[in-house]
C-alpha cells in the first residue's frame, strides 16, 4: 500500500461554547411553555409535547461543551475525525474567510447520503494553503453556511 501524504492538519472545536446563564433557560422554558399550552389548546396534543421535549433537549445539549475534532487534508481526501470523505464523493468546496465568527470555514458539498454539508472550523493553519490544495482537486462554489447551523451555533449546540 503506497504512503499517505498528509499536506494539512488541524484541531478545532466543533463549535463555540458560549456559556449560558439562568436567565437563557427560564426564557426557554416559558416560550416552550406557552408554545406547548397553545397547541394543547388547539388540541393538538402531541405537537405540545413535541415541543416540551425539544426544549429539554435543547437545554440539556447547551450545557455540554463541544468536542475537540481533528481534521486532515490528505492526497485521499478531507478526514473529519475517523471519517474520510474521499475526493470523488467532494462536489465542491468554498473556504469563507469572512465568517461572522472572525475563524475561517471550509463549506463541503458531498455525495454522502447522511452528511451532505461538512462545515470544518479552520484554526492555526492558513485558509489559502487549504484553498490552494483543494481547489486542484475539486470544484470552487461560493457557498454560505447553512441557516440550520447558524441556529444551533446561536443556541450553543
């Protein structure tokens, strides 16, 4: 088997943890609440559950602080942890530099059924050197960051 050259490799918290104080979960609560007694008022039961426990998940994931994921950029394609996502199963790529957040992302559209978007926070390495490599080897598409992650990235999830 021929030796892997890796070219790029980084660690990077999967997001930012902004720590939330009690107020955030009380605000939750009574929106939770008053969202799920109007539905059960509009007897819709099972809708006003639905709501209840998503905003205990809700709360349950804010508190836990995010995984420290490593990535790679190799001659096989873009590693996320264990999980290799192969040049051929890339569309295409946009390194966003002017990301709200002040950190460069690398956007992916890929192939993969289960994981279409990768959005890979890009720390201690230069994004041009990820651009320059990757755009050898697949399409640049300027793409922006989806609006479900920008919710989940607000809600500290």
């Amino acid at each position: 088997m021929p030796e892997e050259h890796t070219i790029v490799e980084w660690t990077a918290y999967e997001h930012e943890h902004i720590e939330r104080g009690s107020d955030w979960y009380w605000a939750l609560g009574i929106v939770a609440v008053c969202i799920a007694v109007t539905a059960i008022l509009l007897h819709d039961f099972l809708f006003g559950v639905l709501i209840l426990l998503a905003a205990v998940t809700i709360a349950l994931l804010s508190r836990v602080p995010p995984d420290l994921s490593h990535f790679e950029i190799s001659e096989r394609g873009i590693q996320v942890n264990n999980t290799l996502h192969r040049f051929d199963q890339i569309i295409s790529f946009w390194v966003d530099e002017t990301h709200r957040g002040g950190r460069p992302l690398l956007l992916v559209d890929t192939t993969k059924f289960m994981s279409p978007n990768l959005i890979i926070p890009i720390e201690h390495v230069d994004p041009r050197l990820v651009r320059a490599y990757l755009v050898e080897r697949c399409e640049e598409v300027h793409m922006r960051e989806p609006l479900t992650h920008r919710i989940f990235e607000f809600l500290g999830l």
